[in-house]
C-alpha cells in the first residue's frame, strides 16, 4: 500500500487579519476597507505593507524596524499604486507563499501566481497564552463581572432591557480610568440581559422595550481590554422561578460542574463536549433544539476562537488555554437557562477567572429594588420607551 503525504514548504508567510497582526506586532489599527499586510520570512527581517495613511502610526510595531515598515497609496488606486501592486513587489519571485485560512478572496486574487498555501500557523500559535496574555485576560474577566453585577442591580420586575445597555458606560469609564495603557481600538464592552422567553435565542438581538418578567433571563458581558477578552453570562430570575426553571437551572448546574471536572491538560475537546451532552440527554434535554451548542470555546484576541469545546473538535486540552464553560438548555415557551465562565487551564486543572455568584438563590432578584426602579424610570423617560 502507497502512502502519499503532501510535503508544503513555503518561501514567506502573509499575515492580514487584525488578530494575527496585533498578536505579532502589538499595533492596533483600524483596517476598514484598506488592507494591511505583514510578509515574514525565514531569512529576512519582517515587512509591513499598510496604506500611506497609516504608515507613520504603523511604526509603532515592536516586532517591526521602521524601516521596514512600506505603503500604497489608497483604496481604490489606479495602476501601479495599489495594495496588490505593492505587495508583488515586495513578494518579489517568491514561487510558494503561505497565507491564513481567513484571508478574503479579493487578496488571494492577485496572490494566485505565487501558489499561496492556507497555513493557520497564527491561530495555532495563539491556542497557549503567555503570561502577559493571562495577566491582560484576568483584567477583561475583572471588567466582565464588573459588568455582570451592573446588569443584575439594573434588573427587577418589570424592568426594560434599554435599562441594562445604559449600564455600559459605568464599566467602560473604569476600565479607561484604570487602565494605564489603555487601547480605545482594541477595548470595548457590550453587556445585555436577554429576557424570557428570548433568552432561548441566544445569538438574537434583545430589544430595548423587552420586560423583564417571568421566566429565566439571561445576562451576558463580554468585555475586551487592550485586544483581550473574557465572558460572564448568568441566567436569573427577577420572580421566583416555577418548576420548570428549577429544574433546568439545576440540570444546567449539574452539567457545568461535570464539565469542569474533566478541564485538565490532556483531555479531548471531543469527549468533555460528548459526557455532557450525555449527561443532559439523560436529564431528558437531548434534543439538539433543547441544547442549540457545544460545551464551550477558547478565549483570546478573540471571544470565540480556538480550541472549540465540541464533539468534533480534534482538539486537546493544553496548560495556559483560556476557554469558556457554557452549556445551555432552551425552550422556546420557557426561555434560555446558561451560565458562563472565561476558565484558565491549569497544570493541574482550572482556574475560574469570572468570580460572578452562580447560585439559584444569588441570580433571584428578591424585594421591590426602588433605587433601580427609580433609575430604570429616568433611563426609560430619556429614551422614550
């Protein structure tokens, strides 16, 4: 029997998509409609093609000498003062390039003659965080628990969805005053309570008018701090929960802590996203409407990367991956039961960086909460809803 393995050896690497490049270069830009372009070959010091508007700006790169830092003219030019002019000259008779998965067909055009090769070696690259990057990830899973707690002393019954998104500026303003370095091109922060029973769609938009009622709600904070991010989502009750959401909430619960008992270095993405869906399929919420997602994802530069906590990921656990733990139960009539914690994989184990209370008796809201109802009625007044 023949065995072919194909052999890829590549001349130079093109990198171009914002993560890729802030993770090498330390440069935040805005990309907008023009391309960036960072050319990195073995044998030669680094390139970085930018438009001439950023050029200056650009020198900021730590990993690039000024020097070596080009530019084209703009977006669109006319021949011979274009990004693709530009990037052929600096390619220059390179015969076989490697460039990233994400790369848009509109660059892989002009690059077709030089044989480019899809290589995530960035990607792959990013899946083991340094120190630095843990440090800057715990300051994000600080913010999101910030933003977590802002969200919740917003919340009672009755209350607007509008009220929650007006909490924004009070953890984006500490996050400017207490950052010292602080990015306003790679930091922001979106934190919203999805109410019930929207809160089994996930990924919809919740609507400013949306009430906070009956029903499980869920809150979520994703928050991103000089490039880095981290996620907190709670499900929560502003009205004692039935039955129903009792028991969801306690499958959820029981699901998680089955989830963090298998996070250690060695195990398989795969087999930690397959026990727990077993687990919950034993519970009676098997059905893939009932469960909508896998287990959970990594965390870095982006807030959904690599490794992916799912039953077809090839994937294993490695110390200093960042990942999330969410799974999630949804009924259409009864809404969405979910929480969420950014995890660190340790030597031994994990560590929990969201420290935001869990507990069914915690995410109750209890008594009538007059001062958000009073601020609720301000912010309702304002926006006219």
């Amino acid at each position: 029997m023949w065995i072919i393995v194909e052999i890829v050896i590549v001349v130079l690497i093109i990198v171009s998509a914002f993560d890729s490049m802030f993770y090498l270069t330390g440069a935040g830009f805005e990309p907008l409609e023009r391309p960036f372009f960072l050319i990195i070959r073995p044998d030669a010091e680094p390139l970085l093609l930018t438009p001439l508007l950023d050029r200056d700006h650009l020198k900021k790169a730590y990993n690039i000498n000024p020097d070596k830092v080009h530019s084209y003219w703009e977006y669109p030019a006319q021949q011979g003062r274009g990004w693709s002019d530009r990037l052929t000259d600096l390619i220059g008779s390179a015969e076989s390039i490697g460039v990233e998965p994400t790369l848009k067909q509109e660059f892989f055009v002009p690059l077709a003659s030089h044989k480019p090769h899809m290589l995530p070696l960035v990607e792959e690259l990013r899946l083991i965080k340094t120190d630095t990057e843990i440090r800057i990830i715990r300051r994000a899973a600080y913010y999101a628990d910030m933003a977590i707690q802002r969200l919740l002393a917003a919340s009672y019954y009755g209350a607007s969805v509008a009220e929650g998104f007006a909490k924004t500026s009070s953890v984006m303003a500490p996050m400017i005053r207490n950052v010292p370095d602080w990015d306003p091109l790679t930091s922001s922060v979106l934190m919203a309570s999805w109410a019930a029973p929207f809160s089994a769609q996930p990924h919809s938009i919740p609507r400013l008018y949306d009430a906070l009622k009956d029903g499980p709600h869920v809150a979520l904070a994703l928050t991103r701090c000089n490039g880095y991010a981290a996620e907190c989502e709670r499900t929560y009750f502003t009205a004692l929960p039935d039955a129903r959401s009792i028991a969801a909430f306690d499958a959820m619960m029981e699901a998680r802590r089955l989830a963090f008992s298998f996070v250690k270095p060695g195990m398989p993405c795969a087999d930690l996203d397959a026990r727990v869906n077993a687990f919950l399929a034993a519970e009676g919420y098997g059905d893939e409407e009932q469960r909508l997602h896998r287990t959970g994802h990594g965390f870095g530069l982006g807030n959904h990367e690599a490794p992916w906590i799912a039953a077809g990921s090839d994937q294993v656990l490695e110390e200093n991956m960042v990942i999330s733990i969410e799974p999630g139960i949804y009924a259409d009539i009864l809404g969405g039961t979910r929480h969420s914690n950014t995890i660190l994989v340790t030597r031994d184990g994990y560590e929990i960086l969201t420290k935001s209370p869990s507990d069914i008796d915690s995410m109750t809201m209890k008594g009538m909460r007059l001062g958000a109802r009073f601020k609720g009625w301000t912010v309702r007044r304002t926006l006219q809803i």
